[in-house]
C-alpha cells in the first residue's frame, strides 16, 4: 500500500516529470501549457530545475568536430533569408525548450510588400522566431511601414486566464507595449507612431501573457513566453 | 573559498557573454561557443549516443542560444545551465522526434548509475551538489536509478518502461516516491 507521505502532489510531481524530460505527446504539452498558465506551477517547475541543477556537472565534456562552428555561423547568416522557412518547419515539427526556458513559439515578423510601393522599394520580409514553452504555438507578425499596421497571425495559444500582449524591445532593453492581441487568428493592429522607429533589424518582439486590457500595459507583469529578432530582409 | 570566488568569477563572465549575445554580438557568441560547446556536446552525446545526431543537436542548440540569449535570467538559473539545459532539451527533442536516431546502449541502469557516480566524485565542488548527492543516495537504489537514468538519458516514463521492461504505473512510481523523497531530503537540507 501507497501511504499518503509517499507522494506528492499532482502538481508538483507534474514540475518534476517536466523537468526531468519524462513526459512526451499530450502529457508534455499539458504540462508546458499549465506552465504557463499557472504562476505556482511555473515556480514549482523553477525549484525543480535548481534542485536537479547540479546533475548537470556530471556530464563529462567532449569536443565537437571544428565544422560545428561553422555551420552554426552559416545558419546564423541564413536566418534572415530563406534558411528561416526551413527552420520553421523544423520548429514546429520537433523543437521544445523546455524547463526553465521552455518550448516553441515561433514568431515571424514579415514586413510585406507595401500595397502602394515607391518605385525603388523592393519586397522586403523581416523574419523572426524564438522558442517559448507551448509545441505548436506559431506566431506570425507582418507590418507594413507605409500604413503602419502590424497584423498578427496566431495558432496554438492554449486557453488561459491571461491574455496575449506583443511588446517590442528597442537597443535600450525596455519592452513597449503594442497592444493585446486575439488568441487565435488574426489581428490587426495600427503601431503607435512613437513606437513605430524602433522596428527594425536591431529590435526584438516579445509575447507575454498579461491580465486583460483594453489599454496596452506600462511594462509587462511576467516572464515573455515568447521572443523573436525582427529581421529585415 | 578561493574555489567559490573563482567560480563566482567564471559565472559572472559567462553571464556577461551571454548579455553581449543579447545585443547581437557575435565575436562574444564565439567566445562563449568556444568556452561552453565541450561542455554542451557532452551533455547531447550523452543524451543522443551518436556523434553526428549530437553535432546536429549542438547546432540546433546554439542558434537557439543565439536567439533566446535575451531570455536568460541569472537569478533563475546559472549561466552554464542555462546553456546546458537548453542543449539538453534540444537532444531529447532530437530524440524523440521522427526519425530516431537513438543507439541507446544496453549498459544496465546499474552500471550507468555507478560509472557516473565515478565522475561525480572528482566534481562535488558546490554545496547544492553535496546536498543532492546526500539525498539521492537515500533513495532505494531503484527509485535514485530511474531518476538518475531520465535526466541523464533523458528518457519518457513510456521509454523507461520499456527499456526495463517494466509496466509504466510501476516506473512511475518509483519515480513519484523517489521525487517526494527527494524533496523532503533537500527541504531538510
């Protein structure tokens, strides 16, 4: 017989098994889900993850081959042209950072091809992506510059309390709020001019989920679920 | 001490490096690849068993880093695990994913579990690894080898269960009464 002293909670055996990479298929992404929406949950994942933290000591170090270097830098200078499309589909098909980083988001930014473009204008697409904690969640941003509108293209959020804030971060590191955004589908939103300079190839955009509002937030209350460079290419 | 400052030290310039990576740098990003990848491709090799699959892995890996570097919080975690838990992750999703690669040996859990405790040994620089080390060693062997074997591994319950050729509600709890037993262990400190 199983006495009551011999188990955890649900939850915290949940944070654990996360943690520890035991869960795969639904059972992972519940859990990857309930991360974050559930700020309790969230810390439980955190105290798991300092508690095993010194196993990671124990791995024993190995030289990778020198090519290694170079195909990441190679990758790196991809990422802001066709090689992005690949590595979607790579994403979204395996990919999840877990733990305390945790999953995959994808966030595209494309600035499109403007309807009204000025003769020496070429179509230009900036590109983004980070990982975030929930497999599936595919976030896909396009501005246009000349009309100043963002259109957001979500899929994957999982049903929370909280709601979907996009933040654009500038080189001086402070998010600026551009609105909530729906949860699913597409939104479309105008850039605040004071904040319209700042999306470029230096910036980055942020999704956090935040309590419901109709006025955009001064700064955001938790960790970003999500994080993506914007890219102009 | 001298040990403590000088690891204090290494944290605090890893940190930097990766705050420099935020901002785009790349010559600090191959500072850090060529401090940190030994340590990274260690932990996919061992997860991955296959030195090509964990080259692909540590390649995922540092692009991830390269993206997410503005993510890192030092008062969550420490820099290098940080960094090796999202080597980590990216090899058990490698894994895990279609065309499974994975060579798993057929080295018993037992021999696993002793040949790192080898390794251990010559590592126990920091308290929290003492204190972890004391309370995994208080588990029943077979509770501390499905912990140890997961994270190292970095096998599912499903994947344990087979390869013990266990039913699932067993390994799971062995794993559950082991966690609970941990946490108690290390909340008494």
């Amino acid at each position: 017989m199983v006495e009551e002293t011999t188990l955890l909670k649900d939850d915290e055996a949940l944070a654990a098994e996360l943690v520890l990479g035991l869960l795969d298929g639904d059972e992972k992404a519940i859990a990857l889900r309930k991360q974050l929406s559930d700020p309790q949950f969230a810390q439980a994942v955190d105290e798991w993850n300092q508690r095993i933290d010194p196993l990671f000591q124990e791995f024993q170090e190995s030289e990778p081959a020198a090519s290694v270097w170079a195909s990441i830098e190679k990758r790196l200078d991809n990422g802001s042209s066709n090689g992005v499309i690949a590595q979607m589909k790579r994403w979204r098909t395996g990919a999840i950072i877990s733990g305390a980083l945790a999953a995959c988001l994808a966030l595209v930014i494309i600035v499109g091809p403007a309807p009204i473009r000025s003769t020496s204008d070429t179509q230009s697409v900036a590109v983004a992506q980070l990982t975030g904690d929930i497999e599936g969640l595919v976030l896909a941003v396009s501005y246009n510059p000349e009309t100043a509108k963002m259109r957001v293209d979500i899929n994957g959020m999982p049903e929370t309390d909280t709601a979907p804030e996009l933040w654009i971060v500038g080189s001086d590191g402070i998010p600026r709020s551009l609105g909530q955004i729906g949860r699913d589908g597409i939104s479309t939103m105008t850039v605040p001019s004071d904040h319209r300079q700042l999306i470029n190839a230096a910036a980055i955009l942020q999704l956090s989920m935040e309590p419901p509002s109709d006025i955009p937030h001064a700064k955001p209350t938790g960790e970003p679920v999500a994080i993506g460079k914007i890219t102009i290419i | 001490m001298s040990q403590t400052n000088e690891t204090d030290r290494a944290r605090a310039q890893l940190s930097a490096l990766i705050w420099k990576v935020a901002d785009g740098d790349r010559q600090s990003f191959q500072e850090m690849y060529n401090l940190t990848s030994a340590k990274l491709f260690g932990v996919c090799l061992r997860i991955l068993n296959d030195r090509q699959a964990s080259e692909d892995a540590l390649q995922d890996a540092y692009v991830k880093i390269w993206r997410n570097a503005r993510r890192f919080d030092a008062k969550r975690a420490s820099p290098i695990t940080w960094l090796a838990t999202i080597a980590r992750n990216t090899a058990i999703d490698r894994k895990r994913s279609g065309g499974n690669r994975m060579m798993v040996s057929d080295e018993t859990i037992k021999e696993m579990a002793s040949a790192e405790r080898s390794v251990l040994e010559n590592l126990e620089t920091q308290e929290g690894a003492h204190i972890l080390n004391k309370c995994l060693d208080s588990l029943e062997a077979r509770q501390r080898n499905v912990i140890r074997t997961a994270f190292f591994e970095g096998h599912s319950y499903n994947e344990l269960a087979q390869k013990l050729d266990t039913p699932l509600g067993t390994v799971k709890s062995w794993v559950r009464r082991g966690l609970k037993r941990l946490k108690d262990c290390m909340n008494d400190g």
